[in-house]
C-alpha cells in the first residue's frame, strides 16, 4: 500500500497557528506546543529587567547582548522557538 506524499512545514504554517501555540519546524516537521505560562512570561521579564541595562544596554556592563523573550533561530531550513 503506498502512502500519500507528506508536505514539507513552511515558514508560512507559523503564521496560521492560533495564538496560544508556539511552533517549531525541524527537518520539515511543523512541531507544535503551547506558549508560556505566565508565570514563565513573568520570569523572562524580571531576568530582562535585571540584566538588561548591563548587557543590553551597556549600563555598567558590557553591553551588545540581544534579549529576547521568544528568541527564534533560523537554522538552515530548521526554525526553532
């Protein structure tokens, strides 16, 4: 019995996810999970405050670091969240 063709994921499939789902593609698989609690939502934003102005912003520190609170990677044709 043959099998039908599985679609690779594209880029395009994250925008159709609903809003309390993350998605993820690896090796052209879209993998999907739910978003942050808000008590992890509210971790990232303390971490941001303290660390932000030293490594951020270079306010005592050195400065150049990019903090995100939902970083995305684009590796080759891997998007990982």
């Amino acid at each position: 019995m043959s099998h039908p063709a599985q679609r690779l994921a594209t880029y395009a499939d994250l925008f159709d996810l609903p809003d309390h789902v993350i998605g993820e593609i690896i090796h052209g698989q879209l993998i999907t999970q739910p978003r942050p609690a808000p008590k992890h939502a509210l971790a990232c934003s303390g971490l941001s405050a303290k660390f932000g102005d030293p490594f951020h912003f270079g306010r005592g520190g050195p400065g150049g670091w990019w903090i995100l609170f939902e970083p995305e990677l684009h590796l080759g044709t891997h998007i990982l969240v």
